[in-house]
C-alpha cells in the first residue's frame, strides 16, 4: 500500500530535477547577460573623482606625514627615497587623505590605507595595493584597488577588485594621473574610480 502511493511520487523526481537544473542555469545565464551588458555599454554605474595626497616621512614633517618608508634595499639612505636604480626595492606603508579638490585643506571624503613598492631599477615604477576608506553620507564603504601604477605614464588604470558597504561586491577600474611632486617627500594624484558592477 505504502509503496503504490510512494511511486506517483517517484515519477515526479525527474521533473523536480529537471526544474531545479533550469532554475539553476537560468540564473547563471541571467548573471553572465548582466556582466555582458555591462562591459558590452563600457558605461560605468558608479564614478568618483578624487585626489590622494602623499606625505613622506623625511625627518622634518613629523606633524604631517601620511606615509613611511619601511624597507630600503642594503645601499639606501634612512628615511629619505633613494633616486639610486630609480628607488627599486623600497616600500612605502601609507594613510593618505583623499580630498574633493586639489588642496590638501579641501574637504576630505576619507583614507586610502596601504603601501606602494618601488619595483623598476630603470624607470619610476610602483605597485600599489591599497583599500580606499570613503567615509562620507553620499558614500559609505571600502574600494579595494591592486595593481601596478608606472609613474611615467600620463595615465594608468588600476583594478578595482572588490569593495565592501555603499561599494558591496563591486569591481570597476580606477584611472590614476600624476596632479604633483614635490622633491622626493610629496606627489598628489587625481583618482577617477569607474565602477561597472554595482549591487
Ligand atoms: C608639511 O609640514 C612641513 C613641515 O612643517 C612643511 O614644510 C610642508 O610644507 C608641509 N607640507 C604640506 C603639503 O602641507
Ligand atoms: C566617519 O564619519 C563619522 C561622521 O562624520 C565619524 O564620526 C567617524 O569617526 C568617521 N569614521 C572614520 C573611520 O573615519
Ligand atoms: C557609515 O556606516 C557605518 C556602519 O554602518 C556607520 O557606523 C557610520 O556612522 C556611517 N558613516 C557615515 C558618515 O554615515
């Protein structure tokens, strides 16, 4: 008696699979045509235009430095970035203001907290990897960015490879151009993050 009634059911399995198969792939497909059509109109969902000031610690800014040198290749000068093979080698651990505008005094929407290495004997070249901490009611959240910033360079484009809060998730590209340098202890950089996955 149990097993008579048990086996309409049996029959249903294969439908229930199939439907959770379809369900399944309907998804997936519904994820790729949105990353299609997102990278297909190369127009981003979100953009943000800043400026990140750099302060090196040289002895002499102790009441404003925002980065530091904490490695430095066995010829190197303490404290002060070495112009020997273009810096290569040095690291630099940094909490950088990012600014609305050009001035250092303008109003500030939150951090960029990381560090840059010098990593071309030739050319100035970096990499950077760094966490963007926006801070502001428009904008609540983290950008994370990696990748590799050549200074010579008028414009490089570095990954935005997640983000978390107001940024949830997100990926976009943020494109980086050289505002100012100021002897070895200070560069302003103008950053357009571009963002093309928003949640
Ligand atoms: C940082 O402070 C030093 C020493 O007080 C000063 O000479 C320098 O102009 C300041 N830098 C900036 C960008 O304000
Ligand atoms: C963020 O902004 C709020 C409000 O201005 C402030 O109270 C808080 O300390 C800030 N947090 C950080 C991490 O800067
Ligand atoms: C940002 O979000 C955090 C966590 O939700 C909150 O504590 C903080 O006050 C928010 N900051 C601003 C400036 O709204």
């Amino acid at each position: 008696m149990e097993a008579k009634r048990g086996s309409p059911l049996l029959l249903l399995l294969p439908l229930v699979s199939m439907t959770i198969i379809f369900f399944i792939h309907g998804c997936s497909a519904m994820g790729e045509e949105k990353m299609l059509v997102g990278h297909g109109r190369r127009k981003p969902c979100k953009t943000i235009v800043f400026y990140l000031h750099d302060l090196l610690y040289d002895e002499t800014n102790i009441k404003n430095f925002t980065s530091v040198i904490v490695a430095t290749p066995s010829w190197d000068v303490k404290n002060k970035l070495s112009l020997k093979f273009f810096g290569f080698g040095e690291m630099v651990v940094f909490n950088d203001p990012l600014t609305v505008g050009r001035s250092l005094g303008s109003r500030e929407l939150g951090r960029a907290e990381g560090f840059y290495f010098y990593d071309n004997k030739k050319i100035f070249s970096l990499w950077f990897g760094m966490t963007l901490t926006l801070n502001t009611t428009k904008y609540n959240g983290t950008i994370s960015l990696a990748g590799a910033n050549h200074l010579m360079e008028k414009t490089r484009d570095m990954p935005v490879i997640g983000g978390t809060g107001d940024f949830f998730m997100t990926r976009g590209i943020a494109t980086i151009i050289t505002d100012e340098v100021q002897n070895s202890n200070y560069f302003r950089i103008r950053v357009d993050v571009k963002l093309y996955e928003c949640y």
